[in-house]
C-alpha cells in the first residue's frame, strides 16, 4: 500500500514522533562510548544513519517499508546521540564509520547498503572511501561534502520543529540528557570543517553512490548536490520535489521510494 502520510511542516513530528522502531537493540563499547545499534528483518543488509542531534527513531518510517520489501536493516544511534554515550571528545565522520563497521563486525555482516541522512550521508560516504568492499552502495542524502555546499542558516519553523522534537527524544533517551547543548556544540564544530573532499577524492570512490537532493533544502546547495552527482564515477542524481532537509518524516512514501529504487539498482 502507498503510504501517503505527509507531515512537511514537521508539526506531527514534534508533537509525537515517528512510528516507534521495533522493539530490540544493544550496545557496542568502542573507544570512549557505548554506542546503541539494532538489527531487525532478514535479507541483504541495509544501514540506515541518522542526521546530525538526531537518532535511529527518525527511520520509523522507514524500517518497516525495507523489512517488508525484503532487507535486514541496522539502525544505529551515532555517538553522544540518542541512547548512546560519548566521552566528550570531538566528533569525526571518520570514527562514525569505524563504530559502524565494529556494529556491522558485531553483527556478522560483511557487505551493506548505506542509506545515510545529512551527517549520516557523510559516514556513509567515510565508508566507503575506507573499504569499499564492505559498502554495496551510498544513498548520500542531504549533506555536503567541503564548506561552499551549505547554504547561509536561516532559523524557520520547520528547522524549529526538528529541533524540539530532537531535544524531547535526547532527554528522553540519552545516558546524560543534561548534554544536549555541548553535543550540538561539537557537532557544529565537526560540520564547519567536515568533510573536505576534494574532486580527486570524489572521482576516487568506487560503490555505487545515489545522490538525493530535496527542492526545498533548507541546508545543502542544489548545484552542490548535483556537482557531487557529475563527480563520483558512474553516480545517479534525484531531485524529490516538495520536501526539504526532512523529506524521510515529511513524504515518508516519497523518500521511501527513492530509496528501495537506489536499493533495486544495486542488484544490476
């Protein structure tokens, strides 16, 4: 069935959240944090990577749609997110991508599909500049990847309803609820200078990489996005209209689609 909830003003989404993920889930200790991960459904392995103060929770749109469609997902809580802790260090795409192959060694997988959301984009793409035999292929949704793709911040209501909705699930979830404010510091600091890739470092990815822009991105510049696209041997591009930095909790169907079409593509 099509699922045609749409939220884009993100108002049922700070209210209550998406649907609930399926209940399971435990904890990987790896370099000063104690990092949650999930595993649900069976089949060829997606990883699904949240976006930056976020948490796996976000995908509750999307978990159901990949078990149905036949996929094992895995769903992680980044570092100082969601129930998992952090040391206070500084964050780094990098060690974003090695918590996540220590989950997928964890979990006996050996080879995924990563479907990353903004900063989740940018692990997903970490990986696969890592060890590309372990990646299947990169949805790089909503991030840049060097400082002239963001676009100018302007605060908006959408942008604000994201925002409560991540600070009602930190403290809610969190092992130090009281850290809020000093994880969204770090991260700032991370996004202002990372990554940096150059078009050399672009042409040098080897996995299948799907680049998907929303029209109303609030954040990443759309000749950004496209010029990822151009550079990144053999990569798609999509546009999804009417939806912004959100599209995964505004058009869950919409995104949903994009995704299980990148996900067909790599079985070529």
């Amino acid at each position: 069935m099509e699922n045609t909830f749409q939220d884009d003003g993100l108002d049922l989404f700070a209210e209550d959240g998406p649907p609930a993920l399926p209940a399971g889930g435990e904890f990987l200790e790896r370099d000063g944090a104690r990092v949650w991960f999930a595993s649900f459904g069976a089949g060829p392995a997606v990883l699904l990577l949240h976006g930056g103060m976020g948490n796996a929770n976000n995908f509750g749109h999307q978990v159901p749609a990949l078990i149905e469609a036949g996929y094992r997902v895995v769903v992680i809580d980044s570092r100082g997110h969601g129930r998992s802790s952090w040391d206070g260090g500084a964050f780094a795409y990098t060690q974003f991508a090695g918590d996540a192959f220590a989950i997928l060694d964890r979990l006996g997988i050996d080879n995924v599909a990563v479907v990353g959301w903004s900063d989740g984009a940018c692990t997903g793409l970490a990986m696969a500049k890592a060890a590309p035999e372990r990646v299947a292929g990169v949805f790089f949704f909503a991030c840049n990847v060097d400082p002239s793709g963001t676009l100018p911040f302007e605060f908006t209501d959408v942008i604000g309803n994201c925002l409560t909705r991540h600070q009602k699930d930190y403290a809610a979830l969190s092992p130090h609820p009281e850290r809020f404010d000093e994880m969204s510091s770090k991260l700032q600091v991370m996004q202002g200078s990372q990554p940096d890739y150059s078009a050399d470092d672009l042409r040098a990815i080897g996995v299948p990489v799907t680049v998907a822009q929303s029209e109303r991105d609030e954040f990443i510049r759309v000749e950004h996005a496209r010029y990822i696209a151009e550079t990144v041997p053999g990569a798609r591009y999509v546009e999804m209209a009417g939806v912004s930095h959100f599209a995964p909790v505004q058009r869950p169907g919409l995104f949903n689609g994009v995704v299980l079409e990148f996900l067909d593509g790599l079985d070529d």
